[in-house]
C-alpha cells in the first residue's frame, strides 16, 4: 500500500497493491498497522457505511462536530467519483481550503479524512457505490453541512450542471456560518 499526503498534508490518499490475473483481482482494502505507520495514527473504525448514488448526486459537505467528531476513510466499488475533503478547523493554516481526488472502482483509491474535515462527493459515472469506514457512530444532533458551492471554499467540481441534493444538503451554510472546529 501507498500512501501520499495531499496539499492539506492530514488527508492521505491511499493507493494499494492490486494482484491481478485473469481470474479478477484481489487487494487489502485495510490494515491497521500500515495504516498507522503511513499516517502516524491508531484509528479505531466503530461503523462502516455503503451509498449508491445517480449521476450528478453530490452529497455533503457534511460533518460531525466534538464529542461525535467523525474520521473517515472512504472508496469507491463501482463506478466514480469526484471526493473532496475541506479543512474546517480554524486554527489550521489551511482553515477554508480543500482537496479532491477522483475515486473509482477502477483505480480502487482510498482517502483518509480526519476529524476536523467537512467531506462531500459528487458522482461522475451512471451510478457509484461509496463505502466509508467511521471513527465514531452516526449522530444526527451532532451533523451539519456547509453548502457545496460555497464561494469562500471554492471548490472546483468536474461537473457542467447544477448536481442533484437532497433536502439536506441544500439548505447547506455558508463556512462563516457554520459551527466549525476550534
């Protein structure tokens, strides 16, 4: 397994060593002593989670605020997408900026977002399915969303359309609005 850090260093991009032959594939999709020794952190996974998603769904920016601050490390098994982790921790140098990566059942790319992150993805290919691993359990009193198009983050998503949002993620905040990370 390779990992290389991003332009926000605590989010890691994971590339692991695919054996292949004409009967399919097979990969460590996890190990905890790699992973801790590529990133420097013992994380313990509590919950996994699966999506399917259309095309053009974007999903996020979501979080989990402290005490149920959320890490996650996400991946894609069938189809693509474009994922995106934004720094939301306000005494970080990178307070406001954001990473994406497209992640596809083809290239099998993982990416580790810590706590402190709001994440969201959009779906480029007919469907996706996105599954992601959590440092604490889902709680809803906890959640909240920055609007995905926010002019202050900037993010550059690969899509020419409005994308598709639920209910949720369309009453997203603005970042000075939000209650973010200390």
């Amino acid at each position: 397994m390779q990992a290389t850090r991003l332009s926000i260093p605590d989010v890691v991009l994971f590339t692991p060593k695919v054996f292949g032959d004409e009967r399919g594939f097979f990969f460590e999709s996890f190990n905890e002593r790699i992973f801790r020794e590529l990133t420097g952190l013992s994380v313990n996974f509590v919950q996994d989670n699966h999506s399917k998603s259309q095309k053009g769904v974007l999903r996020g920016l979501h979080y989990q605020l402290p005490p149920k601050a959320q890490g996650k490390l996400v991946r894609v098994v069938q189809g693509e997408v474009f994922d995106v982790a934004v720094d939301i921790r306000k005494s970080s140098p990178t307070f406001g900026q954001w990473v994406g990566e497209f992640l596809s059942a083809d290239n099998k790319h993982q990416m580790w977002i810590p706590e402190g992150f709001a994440h969201g993805f959009v779906t480029m290919s007919d469907t996706a399915e996105f599954l992601y691993k959590t440092t604490d359990y889902y709680a809803p009193e906890y959640e909240r969303c920055i609007a995905w198009d926010e002019e202050k983050i900037g993010i550059q998503w690969p899509f020419l359309e409005k994308p598709v949002l639920s209910g949720k993620d369309q009453l997203g905040l603005a970042l000075n609005a939000a209650e973010v990370f200390g």
